[in-house]
C-alpha cells in the first residue's frame, strides 16, 4: 500500500525506497481489480486501464506499467486476459 509519492502507508516509503516486488504488485493489484468485473460496474477495457494507470504515475512504477504494457501485447498477455474473463464462468 506503499506509494511513490510517499503517501501510502505503512511506512510512508516513496519511489526507489519501495522495493520493485512491491511496485509490479501494486500495478498487478490495480490491473487485475479495474480489469475484473465488479458487483458495481463492467470490467474496464485494457485500454482504459492502462491509461489509468500511466494517469497516475505519481502512485505506479511507470517502468513496470509500460512493462505490463509490453506483457500484454503479446501471446501470453492475450492468455492472461483470456484468463480473467473466463474465471466467473468457471
């Protein structure tokens, strides 16, 4: 819940001093969350989501949402969102 600009809790950590492991899941956390459906809404297009997240650069690593990016412009990217859309109906 750490984020760059230092305002995230529990510590208060901003940029570098948060660990990349913790930056790419907060960027897969927000990603699968806006690319899920919820009770309350649709699921949002990836296109919406990656702008999203390259909005608020002031709270994701941009390096990691520019590689989410990448990931899913690929053939693995399409599994994983195939993957997404298809859990409710299993």
């Amino acid at each position: 819940n750490e984020r760059l600009d230092g305002t995230g809790y529990p510590r208060h950590l901003e940029g570098d001093s948060i660990g990349i492991h913790a930056r790419i899941l907060a960027v897969a956390n927000a990603f699968t969350a806006m690319a899920r459906p919820r009770s309350y809404r649709n699921a949002l297009s990836l296109s919406q989501v990656l702008g999203i997240l390259k909005e608020q650069e002031q709270s994701y690593d941009q390096k990691v949402v520019d590689a989410l990016a990448i990931l899913l412009s690929t053939s693995a990217g399409e599994r994983l969102v195939n993957t997404l859309s298809t859990k409710d109906k299993n």
